[in-house]
C-alpha cells in the first residue's frame, strides 16, 4: 500500500535511510561510480529534509519495500520527482510504477512533472519513457555521473 511516510516516525526514516543507500549504491555500481549525490546523506539530515513530501510502498507488516520524493519546482504547475528509489529485493514487481503512477495521480492540479535520472540507468529511464516523460537536457553531476532530465507534461 501507497502512503505518505512521516519524518517523525524514527522507524520509517531508518527504514528509508536505508533504503535510499541500497538502492544508490546499487544505481552507482550500475553505472560505474563509487561516489553518488544521495549516499552522503546521514540520518538526521533526511529527517529534517524541508520542502520534501516522501511516499513509499510499505508491506503489510510494515516494510518499506520503494519510495518517491517529490519536491515543488521553480513553477507552481510544476513538481520535481527528486528521488524514486526501490529496494533490489523487490525490483521487476513493479514498485517504481505504482509510486510513479500514484504521484501523477495524486497531484491533478501539476501540470507537469521533471525528473533526472542517471543517464545509464536503463531501468529508469524505460520506466519514465513508458510514462511518456520526454528526454531533455544532459548534464554531468558532481561525481561525474552523466544525467538526463526528463519532462512529463500533461495532455
């Protein structure tokens, strides 16, 4: 089940801090990185993350199986998707679209949405073009890693 993750809940931020280092550590391997921009974060800065609403896909016993981080971008119509995050456990089950799919759903007011991902990260990047996002500009992060920030306007 989709709901929204309270920074209060030490349990659910250990869980997510967790995850979020899985998951990056995984992505940074995939694309031939040792260092990526989210595994330096610590615990008690992702649970004063301001401006962030966080949404994960948690088991019935409690398990936060992915996340989705959504941020307001420069534009009211806009929402940025900083992070979307899945534990390797539980790839290929289709996580990462029931969070994708429940974000658009649950902000009709948006107009449109933009997300970065690793440009080698075929994953990711299937999955926002199965969406229909549209690949924009290429940049380079700090660390070296090449990204592409894609858009998803709606119809």
């Amino acid at each position: 089940m989709i709901e929204r993750l309270s920074l209060q809940d030490h349990d659910m931020v250990e869980q997510l801090w967790s995850l979020q280092h899985v998951a990056y550590r995984l992505e940074a391997a995939a694309i031939g990185l040792k260092e990526y921009p989210p595994l330096p974060e610590t615990f008690d800065s992702l649970r004063s993350s301001v401006g962030e609403d966080f949404y994960g896909e948690v088991s019935a016993d409690g398990e936060l199986l992915g996340a989705i981080v959504t941020t307001p971008a420069a534009s009211p119509a806009c929402l940025e998707i900083s992070r979307l995050m899945i534990h390797p456990d539980h790839l290929r089950q289709g996580i990462g679209a029931s969070l994708l799919k429940y974000v658009i759903d649950h902000h009709p007011d948006i107009r449109s949405f933009v997300v970065t991902a690793g440009t080698l990260n075929v994953p990711a990047v299937s999955l926002y073009r199965k969406f229909g996002f549209l690949p924009g500009e290429s940049v380079t992060s700090s660390t070296g890693a090449g990204l592409t920030v894609f858009r998803y306007h709606r119809p």
